[in-house]
C-alpha cells in the first residue's frame, strides 16, 4: 500500500511540473495574442493596439508565475499529507 501511494504522489508531482511548463505556453501564446491583435480593456468596449511583435516574455512570465504558485499548494499539501503519516520521520 504505500508504494502505490508513493507511486501515486510521485506522478502528480509529475504532472504539477508538466502543468507549470504547459501554463507558461499558455501564457506566451496569450501574450503573442495580445501583442499582434490588441489587449481588450474594459470588458473588449476599448482595444489597446500595440506594434511590438515576438513572443510575449511578461506573457509566458505571468503564466509561470500562476502555475508555480498553483503547483507549490499542492506540494504543500503533499508534504503535510507526508508529515502526517510520518510524524517522527526526519
């Protein structure tokens, strides 16, 4: 029983990591969006044009921030779910 709940533990871990990369690709094509079509402001009543073009950077930051903020909760759960169990464990 407790390999497979390692194992378990071990894969979302896995897929926490690969959600931060997947959310900073979101963030970058959002932001790649943004630069070529406009930034809707005030509910898309006003559109900012912009003439900058490339990869958005502060997109794929801001996309990576959200993600490893989402992704360190659930660490932190695991490790209180972990101290749980194991209280005298160091």
């Amino acid at each position: 029983m407790i390999t497979i709940r390692r194992l378990i533990i071990y894969m979302a871990q896995i897929l926490a990591l690969v959600f931060i990369v997947i959310a900073t690709l979101a963030g970058a094509l959002l932001g790649q969006d943004w630069l070529l079509n406009g930034m809707p402001i005030l509910a898309s009543t006003m559109v900012v044009q912009t003439s900058a073009g490339g990869i958005s950077f502060f997109g794929a930051l801001a996309g990576f921030f959200i993600s490893t903020m989402v992704a360190a909760v659930f660490f932190v759960f695991v490790e209180i779910a972990y101290n749980t169990r194991n209280p005298f464990n160091t």
